[in-house]
C-alpha cells in the first residue's frame, strides 16, 4: 500500500478589510499591514504553500471589494489559496471562485444551513470548500466566535465533511492570539473523526508549536507568529524543518 | 502565434491557467467552439468541475469530438486535473461517467489518506514538488510520473494530462508548463 501523504503545509492568513490587510487584537484597532496583492506574492516567494484571505468585516461592500482582491492576487501569486469571510450562498462562492479563489472557507453559513456546503461541493467539488468551526470550550461558535451554537465540535466536523467539506480549518478561540501553542487535543479528536484533511489554527507562539501540530495533523495557519511580515516566513519554515519536519522543498530561485 | 485555447466547460476558475499563461507571455481565449478547438495551436482542458457536468457540457458544445478529432490529427493538448481524467476511458466520479477515451485508463476514487488529497508532493522521475488537490485519480498504461504511488501524469501521442495544477505550483509549475509549451 501506498502512502498517500502530501508534505504538511504552513499556510500564511491574511485578514482583509475594506482591500487592505489589517490587523488588529480587536475591531477597534485595526492596523494597516499592506496590500494583499504584494503581500500574498512575498509569502509566495517565502515558501508558504498556500494562502488564506479572510473577509474580516464581510459587508455586502466588501465583498464586491474582495472579488476584486482574489482577481489581483489569482493574476499574480502562482499557489493556491482559500477566501473566506461572510459567504452565505453558493453564488458568493461562485464569484470568489470565478474570480480566481482555489476554495473558499464557510462558517456562520454552514452552520445555519449545512446543505450549503453540499451546493458549493457540488458545482466545484469538495476540494473547493473549506468549512472553518471556531471552537471555545469543546463547543462550536458562530459569527466570528461571538455566539455559542451549543453544538460539539468533533461532531459538527464529521458532519460537515459528510455534507461534503473537502477540509475543516478548525480555531481554537482560547488558543487563538494567546501565543502558547495549537490545542492539539481538540486538533487530535477532530482529525480522527474526519477522512478530509484538518487545519490547525490559533495558538502559534513559535515554532515548536507549529511542529507540535504538524506532528498531529496535515497543515497549520500561521499568522502572528511571522508578524505579518513574509520576510520571517524563511526562517519558521528552517526552524519546523529542523526539528524534523520535511517541507515541500522550494526550488532554487533562478536570477 | 495565435492563442492557446482554454476548452470552456462551464464551470470554475479558469482564471489562474489564464493568468499562468499570461505570467509566460501568452495570450489565451476560453472557447467550446469546435473548430477553434481543431485549429488553435495549443489546447488546454482544464480541472475544474466534476466529470459529469464536463462531459455533459463538452458533449452539447460539440467541443468533445472536437478534442477527439484534434487528437486523432495529433495535434498538442494538455489537460489539467479533470482535464487528463477526462481523456482516459470512465471515470466512477458522479456514479460512474464514459469520458473522451482518447487513452486508455480509468479513474478512481482515492482510497488511502486524506481525501481529498489536498498539498504539495514529490513527482517521480521530474523531481519537482506540485500542488495537488483531488479525490479522484488515474489508472492508465500512459502514466509517465506518480508521486507518491499516484498517477501525476499521462502521456500518449499528441495528449499530455498533468494530475497536479501547474498554474498553482509555483515557480517549479510556471517553469514546467514553460517548459510544455517549448516543446510543441
């Protein structure tokens, strides 16, 4: 039998408003990390294996904004990424999609209608939906991890990937922005409940704690443990690789 | 030199073949039309979709004896992902679908791993990583590479199918399809 198993993934996660990259402990204050274009192409150059865009603020808006973000960033940047953030219907994934996303990550929406997910699958295939699940105690949370759903998580993840998610990014709202490590026990449970692959998300603090999940798992979102800055991506990925984490190799750079 | 064609089936992101073509310098149209098909020097088919709704729609466009006939003629096409699922004989995607039969082979369900089968992997003799995403995979006598035991590309006569996405491998995909492309 054959091992089927891709090189685990760093994924860099680009929190987007208004057609530029933010960033911000809350709402309240938002800073201007830069273009997403620009940003997206040094991560690529860097060695991220794929991108994800978040729609932070997901105002009918924005949204007409972030079509044309993905149209940028699909004429540039050669890896794939996910586009997430406020899509409710499969004609939002459509445009996303249209418009140059790889997959587009759904969350409040599926929740609220998980035959969703089964649409977009449908129209592009599972490969193309990514169903995010933002959990705090055990519990799911909806709309930005503000509002307990009172769901469990493990089962909501085998749900979804019975719907026809082709991945589960899977937050720890704890965790996330604490700096002190991935929630491997939830990041475990869910990947022994699901066939699909599982993206650890929220915790990184250095890079130990990005090879713990990896250890555990297929890929992990990165995004304050490089600052927000593409030029520290080089040296997380030197230091996952030697503690014994094989990346994808990059190809030399011909000048 | 006139455009490469991308064959339009419908449905997804044709977007980032175009713009892989555009980062070479080539221009592209995005066509079902069947004499377009037969006469452009170079035919891309796409991964986007699912096998079904292809076929269906390359067969109501006519685009898929089109495709058929510019093989026989044995003039260059290069499929994507579905696009090389497509060329082989059926596939058990959607309950089982007859797809173009240019070369032998079917197409399976992936049993081992995650699935779908969603990253980079090594490609066995090239020796370059490529980014795959696909829950469904290729068994034929015109595979020519693997990665990881599973088929990452087929070739017979004037058809090249790549399992992995060029357009979103890179600087490792942009040299191969540069590569491609110098060879027709």
């Amino acid at each position: 039998m054959v091992g089927i198993v891709p090189f685990p993934r760093l994924i860099p996660c680009l929190d987007v408003t208004a057609g530029r990259v933010v960033k911000g402990v809350s709402f309240q204050q938002l800073r201007d990390v830069g273009d997403p274009v620009e940003l997206a192409a040094a991560y690529s150059e860097g060695g991220a294996d794929e991108l994800v865009f978040l729609d932070i603020t997901a105002t009918l808006e924005n949204a007409r904004t972030m079509v044309d973000v993905v149209a940028r960033v699909a004429d540039v940047v050669s890896i794939p990424f996910t586009v997430g953030g406020g899509i409710r219907s499969a004609d939002d994934a459509a445009r996303l999609i249209e418009a140059g996303a790889d997959r587009v990550s759904i969350n409040s929406a599926a929740i609220a209608r998980p035959s969703l997910i089964t649409e977009i699958a449908h129209l592009f295939g599972s490969q193309a939906v990514v169903v995010a699940i933002d959990a705090g105690g055990g519990r799911v949370h909806s709309h930005g991890g503000t509002t307990a759903v009172g769901r469990d998580v493990v089962e909501w993840a085998r749900e979804a990937a019975e719907c026809g998610a082709g991945e589960i990014l899977l937050t720890s709202i704890e965790q996330d922005g604490q700096r002190s490590g991935y929630d491997l026990a939830l990041t475990t449970a869910v990947r022994d409940a699901v066939r699909v692959p599982v993206i650890a998300s929220g915790g990184a603090g250095n890079a130990q704690h990005v090879v713990d999940a990896l250890r555990v798992t297929d890929a992990a979102l990165v995004a304050s443990i490089v600052h927000d800055d593409p030029t520290q991506l080089p040296a997380l990925r030197d230091a996952v690789q030697a503690a014994g984490i094989v990346l994808r190799p990059l190809p030399e750079v011909l000048t | 030199m006139s455009d490469t064609l991308i064959v339009d089936y419908g449905a997804g992101n044709t977007r980032s073949v175009r713009a892989a073509f555009a980062r070479l310098g080539e221009t592209t149209i995005l066509s079902a039309a069947p004499d377009a098909i037969e006469r452009a020097p170079y035919v891309v088919l796409p991964g986007v979709g699912s096998a079904r709704a292809a076929m269906e729609h390359l067969t109501e466009t006519g685009a898929a004896d089109a495709l058929k006939e510019r093989f026989r003629a044995g003039r260059p096409i290069l499929g994507i992902c579905l696009g090389l699922q497509l060329a082989l004989e059926h596939s058990e995607e959607d309950g089982g679908v007859e797809t173009l039969g240019l070369l032998e082979g079917t197409v399976h369900r992936l049993t081992d791993g995650r699935v779908p089968r969603l990253g980079w992997a090594s490609v066995t003799p090239w020796d370059h990583s490529f980014y795959f995403a696909h829950s469904y995979a290729a068994r034929s006598n015109a595979t020519i590479a693997t990665a990881d035991g599973v088929t990452a590309a087929v070739a017979a006569g004037s058809f090249l199918g790549v399992q992995f996405h060029p357009e979103k491998s890179g600087a490792a995909g942009e040299r191969w399809l540069a590569s491609c492309r110098s060879r027709v």
